[in-house]
C-alpha cells in the first residue's frame, strides 16, 4: 500500500476533505510544543478550516516534540500529512466516521535530538505565535501554588545548559532570548493545557525563569509577548493499532499515525495576540475579553467529572468511558456530582445553558465509537486533581456546603493508586510524583495502624496522606474534608464501587 503523502492525495475517495490551499507556500508562523493526538485534532483542524476559509498562509504550524521521536518518524515520511477521524454513533447505535486530511503540519522536530533547531525556530522571523500542549506535569511547577519548581531536574539543567534545554519553559526562554538578540519582534505564547488561568500560569513560570537568566530579558518578554488564557475541549483518545489499520483501508493509503476525535469542538481564547492569529473563528474557535469563567466551567465540570468516572470506572474494571456512563450508578453519580456540587461553584455565565451543557457532557460521555480508556485519563492524577476537583471542594467548604460526592471523587484517586482494581487486576502508577505518592501511602498506611477504630484510623490514614502539600495545599488542615475523604476510602475499600455508590444514593 502507498503511504499518505502529498503525492498520493489524488488516489483518496471523493468523500474525504483534503487540503485545498497551496501547501508549497505556507511558511511557518506557529510553533507548537506538545505535538500529539490533541493539538493534531484541535489547533491544527481548526488552522487548517482557517486557512480554507482566508488562504492566509501565514500560518503553517512546525511541531516539537518534546520526549520521543515517534510523531516525528510516523509523519515526516508523509511530509507531515496525517488524517483526523471524527467518530460517533448514528441512532442505530453504530459507530461511523468522516475522515479529514490535515495539511498545515509542515514539520516536526525532536527537541532532545537537536535542541538547536527548536530554539532556531521560535527564534525565526516567521513565528508569530508559540503554542503548548504539554499536559500538567510538563509546566514543571507545583500544582497547588503554580510556582515554578526550581528544584525540578529539567528547570535546574535549563538554567544551566542555555544551548540545550529540556523544559518547554526553558525552551521558551531561550528561544525568546535569541529572538531579542536577533531585534525580532512581538511573539504570543499560547496555552491550551488544562491549567486554571492558563496564560497567566504560564507568563509566570516563563517571568520566572527569565528574571533568573537576565532581568532586561524579562522586561523585554513584559514589552513584547502576550499570554492569552483560553479554555479548549474536545475528546481525543490514543490511537490504537486497529485505528490505524481501518483508516488505512478507507484512505486507500497507509496513513502511520492519524488521529481520533469527537464531534464536539470547543475553544475560547482571549483575543490578545501580540502579532496576528489566524482566523480561527472559521473552525469554530470564540474570542473573548476574558477566558477565565469558561476555564473554571471546563475544568471543574469536564476534567474534573472525567476524573472522577475514570478512577472509579477504572476500579471497577470498566475499561472505557462510555462503559463506566453506561452504568446507571455511575452515570447517576456523575449527573449529581455536576448538578449538586460542583454547578454551585461556578462563575455567572449569563449565556449558558448549564442544564443543557451538563445533559450534552453525559452525551459525549456516551460515545461508544471513541473507546475512551479510563487508565489513559487516570494518568498524572497528582498533576491534575489540584484544579480538575481541589477548586471546587475549596469553594464549597468556604461556603460551608457538602462536599460528599466531591471528595469521594478524590477519594477514588487513593483507591485507584494502590495499583490493583477491585478484580485484582494490577495497574502501572504512571505519575511524575509516583514515588513520592507511594511513599505518602507507606506513611500513611504505618500512621493507621494501631489505631483501634477503623473510622479513626481511615482518619488518620487520609490526615497523614493529605500533607502533599503541592497537591494539596492547607486541605489537609480542614477536618471537614479529611473525614469526608476518608469515608469515601473506607467505603470503597470494604463495598467496592457500586456498594459505595449505592449507598451515596
């Protein structure tokens, strides 16, 4: 079978869009940090219905990766083509599938291979905008203050190594001071992790690390770079083996990494960029003053839920998504964990339909053809719990409100890390802080015992666990969600997940 390839484009069906615009011209205005399956079914299929709609071609993207080389062997064969399959279910409960070909990758570089060419690039007089997707855990900061941690071993090698940095906040400066080096002008730093305030997390972490390298640095990025907050949403499960043998077949082409998505497509941006953008409201994207409700309703109501069903769901030996909604007291918590506790803590957003937008959520949820994988979603949960469930649980113990199905979705997390499901099935903790969690486990396992009352020493177990401060913060001091946190362990440790949640009914 051919490879998909610019050169083949003409051999696919008629019934999948390809790129119209003329692709030899496009020059490089957008640098992504975090090439993956999500930036690759987001940012980029929104560009690419930009540059249909303008032929502004201004805007080809070249992706870094900032780890492996994978993306980068998969697609640069192609000449950085790959197709995005849109999956859902049609009313017979059948999934189907539209295919897309995305053309405005026009490169991907691999970051520990050849730093110099990443750094090169943000410096180049063509880049307009640098964006990230690099989860979490790659903003190297402490997720409970959004500090950046100055003992992490890729903030202190980047301080040290300016040629060669692994961090992409290291990157970003660097590649800023080449760029004031060379007189260039204005650059937007773009933010599409799952961050509380994302563009101002990340001004900070990059002001930081700038202050440390050269003060008039940092002035400089003040004077010349802007930081929008946006808020993006789609679904995007990894790609499997079988994905890439059907899209194949359809294409009529071998396509080595195409990407899967939802239907469903959201992104709000702050309409703050230093040096033009393209006109991403073609795809679908809404340009805001202010990003940060819509960031608060995405994180709270989204991830956190997403959370939630996963380590549950995960528990339970339900593997996927639209598995673990499927069951009636899953799905029933899920409903009241939006509608009861964490709705009450959202900002106004006068325009929103929240009953809608939570009835659409359990909908999505629903997908069968995605096959979501609830361990995917369970990953770097240390990373993620601090805005997807902490926020809220704040809010309401400040308002003097329940908090029941809230902390028992944290609790869920402690169950999920004992590394063994209700069937005995092991999982691998795959975490940046696995070793410190384990070793909070330990100390909280030894502080329990001996404790007579097993309330008492769940109590304590959970007390002792909670002193993570960078996850955790002063939570740990609140009794309030200590006992409601450990009830919730307790319960599912001696009732398993569908007794817990029977008796939260």
């Amino acid at each position: 079978m051919d490879r998909l390839h610019p050169t083949s484009l003409h051999q696919l069906p008629s019934d999948i869009a390809v790129p119209r615009y003329e692709r030899d011209a496009l020059r490089a205005g957008i640098v992504h940090l975090g090439v993956g399956a999500f930036q690759r079914a987001h940012l980029a299929v929104v560009t690419e219905a930009a540059l249909h709609a303008t032929n502004d071609l201004r805007w080809g993207i070249v992706g870094v990766s900032l780890r492996q080389a994978d993306t980068r062997d998969a697609l640069r064969p192609q000449a950085g083509l790959y197709t995005v399959a849109i999956r859902d279910a049609g009313e017979d409960g059948a999934p189907r599938e539209t295919l897309q070909v995305v053309g405005n990758l026009l490169d991907v570089l691999v970051a520990p291979e050849d730093p110099e060419a990443v750094l090169q690039r943000i410096a180049h007089a063509d880049t307009r905008i640098v964006s990230l997707t690099v989860t979490e855990k790659g903003y190297c900061h402490d997720p409970a203050t959004h500090a950046l941690r100055w003992d992490h071993p890729d903030i202190v090698h980047d301080l040290a190594h300016a040629a060669a940095p692994r961090s992409a906040v290291g990157m970003l400066v660097r590649g800023l001071q080449r760029r004031k080096a060379r007189g260039l002008g204005s650059v937007t730093l773009l933010s599409l992790d799952n961050l509380p305030a994302n563009g101002h997390t990340l001004r900070g972490l990059v002001l930081a690390f700038a202050d440390k390298v050269d003060a008039d640095l940092a002035a400089w990025i003040v004077a010349a770079c802007t930081f929008p907050n946006s808020m993006v949403d789609r679904i995007v499960p990894r790609t499997t083996a079988a994905d890439r043998e059907r899209i194949s077949a359809r294409l009529g082409v071998r396509d080595a990494w195409p990407v899967l998505g939802e239907p469903f497509l959201d992104w709000v941006v702050e309409d703050r960029f230093a040096a033009g953008r393209p006109d991403w409201a073609a795809g679908g994207a809404r340009f805001v003053d202010e990003a940060a409700p819509y960031e608060t309703l995405k994180l709270r109501m989204v991830n956190g839920t997403h959370s939630a069903l996963a380590y549950l769901g995960a528990m339970a030996g339900l593997a996927t998504v639209d598995r673990a909604i499927a069951e009636p007291l899953l799905r029933g918590y899920i409903d009241a964990l939006m509608r009861e506790e964490i709705a009450p803590t959202l900002p106004p957003l006068p325009q929103l339909d929240l009953d809608a937008y939570r009835a659409r959520l359990l909908q999505r949820y629903a997908n069968p053809a995605l096959q979501h994988q609830t361990r995917q979603i369970a990953m770097d949960g240390s990373q993620k719990l601090p805005q997807r469930l902490l926020g809220s649980v704040r809010d309401r113990l400040n308002a003097d409100q329940p908090i029941e199905r809230l902390a028992l979705a944290v609790a869920a997390w402690l169950h999920y890390l004992r590394g063994v499901d209700e069937a005995g099935r092991a999982h691998e903790i795959q975490d940046p802080l696995a070793g410190a969690l384990a070793e909070a486990m330990a100390q909280a396992d030894q502080a329990s015992q001996g404790v007579a009352d097993a309330q008492a020493a769940e109590r304590r177990r959970v007390e002792v666990f909670t002193r993570l401060t960078p996850l955790f913060g002063d939570l740990a001091a609140q009794p309030r969600f200590v006992a409601a946190v450990a009830r919730g362990t307790q319960a599912l440790r001696e009732r398993g997940v569908f007794g817990t949640l029977q008796a939260l009914c």
